[in-house]
C-alpha cells in the first residue's frame, strides 16, 4: 500500500533534487582549481564570486517564494533547475574569470529560483502530518546525491589524468537529467493558489512564524562555511584526497539520518529534534577545535553530518507547519532567503577570525554560539509542553 506522505510529487522532486546535487557536487570540489589554476584567477576573486553568487541565491529566493503564492510553482521550479544548468555549462566552458563569475551567479540564480516554490510544492503535496517525512526523504535524496558528485569527481580525475575541465563538463549530464525531469512534476493547487491569492492577499506573516525565522536565522549566524571546517582538517594534516573522503563520509551520514531525523520532528517536535542537531554541531566544532588527532577529527566531522541531517528538512518543515496556504511560499522564501544571508555573515565573521592565524578561534566561537541555541530551543519546547 502506498504510504500517504510519499507522493509523485516528492518523489520525483527527489530524484530531481538528488541529480541537480550530483552535478553541483561534482562540479563544487573542482571550483577552486578551475579558477585559480586553469583559468588563473587571484584567490580573492574566488571569495568575491562565490560571496556574489550566494547573496543572489538569497535575494532571488525572497522574490520566488511570494511570486509562487501568485503564479503556482512549476514555473519556478522547471525555470529554476533549467538556468542552474545554463549556469554550470558557462562554468565549465569559461577560459577567463568573467564568465566564470556570470556562471556561478547564474546557476546561484536558478537554485533561488526553484528553493523555495520546490519546497512550498513539497507541502502542497504532502498532509501537514507528515511534513517531517517528506522533508527529510527529500533532504536524503539531496544527499545521495552530494555523496556521489564527489565520488564522480575522484573517479573523473584518476580516470582523465587530472583533466579538471574535462571532469567538471561530466556535472552537465546529471544537471541537464535534473531539468528534464521537473517536467513531469503536477502543480495540482496552481488554481486553487492563484484564486486564494486573489480573495486573500498573504499580507504579513503571523507572529509565531516570523518567531521562528529570527530564531533559526539568529542561530545560523553561528554556523561558519564548511570550507573552513575542511580547511582545518588540511591543517590537521589530512591530505587532499583524504579532505574529499571526509567529506563524502559527512555527507553519507546527513544521507542516512535526514529521514529519520524528519520521522522524529514528526513524532516529537521539530524544535526539539533541530536542538539535538545544534548539539551534535557544537560538539563537532569544538572537537575540531582543540584536536590535532586525525582520527578523532575524522570522528568529529562525521559527527557533524547529524547536523544538517537534523536540521534543514526538520527547519522547513518547522517554517511549512506554520505556514498557511495563501503564504506558504513566501514564508519559505523568507526563511530560506534570510538563512542565505546569515550564512554569508558567518562566513565574513569566521574568514576575518580565521585569517589570524589561530584557526581553532571560530571553531569554538561558533560551538558556543551552536549550544546557546540549543539551550534555548529545549527551554522553549519544554516550556510549550507544560
């Protein structure tokens, strides 16, 4: 019997998802090469593009979300994986640093574009009951596929002699299989949208979700680039290769716990299950912080994977359960959008701590701001309890 929350809609929102992240994961590890080493760009101008790329993704998803409410959301999810795959191809093609640039914002771009309507679709599609559920299924197959870009990625290099570019061109067929398939998605509620938009403008959001999303912004202004966290294992002394394996590792783990993690926020609350994330967070980064053990550093990281695994679907299900119909894809555009922004923060924050020469220093000043929250978020459940 097929199960209530496993639509045809989340499911091939999945498969789409997870290729889209196979060619961005591919692709991402080969980014810094590129540029600096074929191309032959300075290093800062890796930090301005990537800055410039994720305050697009921040701003277009603000204005995807709302736009949904009005227009349905298959048009921002088709359009959206497609001009991801535009902005990959310019990528790998670029022979100076401008089109690079032009690539990255524009495949930044089509992820604002399609974020937010995707996941308003994904509650659209499934009952409030099981939005945990679906959002951490969905979340996996996000995951599968940032396992098997790196591992695409490996396997390109020993396969073509280290041909970077000719490695990075693979990241265009799960990107162009990703575009082709969001057409077979069915935007069931796009009249049933368009004519709640008209009766009812969405207006401001209500007072317990803005709540919410200052609260979960506030806490990701703790939670530094994971650049940096593999950065500290280079200074650890794990080789390259042995940092992309790490990093497979992390994201095998965020892979297997992100449904069991949405299955949790469903049984318990997604506040409490987002708070054990912070913890598995904060005790990563601390580790990281003081070790210089590979072993343990390698223990910490995968550690650490708990957190998204117990934290992004368990968020959007958390921002979907408060959100109503006529104001579900603003309400995710805000929220993803703002944690867009939070994130660039935390990255001009812990690089400025980071180029001090003490390395450990943003680890630990962001474990402790990780296990505030989670103090925070377990006072707060168990005081809504009583």
């Amino acid at each position: 019997m097929k199960s209530a929350w496993l639509t045809r809609n989340l499911m091939i929102l999945t498969i789409v998802s997870l290729a889209q992240d196979a060619a961005s994961e591919l692709l991402y590890p080969l980014i810094p090469i590129l540029l600096t080493g074929v191309i032959g760009a300075a290093p800062l101008v890796l930090g301005l593009i990537e800055g410039c790329a994720e305050a697009a993704a921040g701003f277009t998803k603000l204005f995807a979300g709302s736009a949904s409410d009005r227009l349905g959301r298959k048009p921002f999810v088709v359009a959206g994986y497609s001009i991801a795959g535009i902005g990959k191809f310019f990528v790998v093609v670029a022979s100076a640093w401008p089109l690079f640039f032009l690539g990255r914002v524009v495949d930044r771009i089509g992820k604002g574009l399609r974020s937010t309507p995707r996941d308003a679709l994904i509650h659209d599609s499934v009952p409030e009951e099981h939005l945990g559920k679906a959002f951490g299924f969905h979340r996996a197959g996000d995951n599968l596929g940032a396992v098997i870009g790196p591992l695409l990625a490996l396997a390109g290099l020993a396969l073509l002699n280290g041909d970077v570019r000719r490695v990075a061109v693979w990241a265009l067929i799960p990107a162009a299989i990703s575009a082709i398939l969001t057409f077979f998605i069915k935007d069931k509620n796009r009249a049933q949208i368009k004519a709640q938009a008209a009766i009812a403008p969405s207006g401001p959001l209500p007072g317990p979700l803005k709540r919410a999303i200052a609260i979960l912004v506030l806490i990701q202004l703790t939670n530094i680039p994971d650049a940096l966290l593999l950065l500290r294992l280079h200074d650890i002394g794990f080789s390259t290769n042995g940092v992309v394996v790490a990093y497979v590792l992390f994201s095998a783990i965020t892979m297997l716990m992100a449904f069991p993690g949405g299955y949790m926020a469903d049984k318990f609350s997604p506040q409490f299950i987002y708070a054990i994330g912070l913890v598995a967070f904060a005790t990563a980064y601390f580790t990281l912080g003081y070790t210089t053990n590979r072993t343990i550093a390698l223990l910490a990281l995968i550690l650490y994977g708990l957190f998204p695994a117990l934290t992004d679907g368990v968020g959007k299900a958390w921002i979907a359960g408060l959100s109503q119909k006529e104001h579900r894809g603003k309400a995710q555009g805000i929220f993803q959008g703002s944690m867009n922004f939070a994130v660039l923060g935390a990255g001009i924050w812990g690089g400025l701590l980071w180029t001090r020469d003490a390395h450990e220093l943003p680890l630990i000043v962001a474990a402790i701001g990780a296990a505030l929250g989670a103090i925070f978020l377990f006072v707060q459940n168990f005081a809504h309890r009583r």
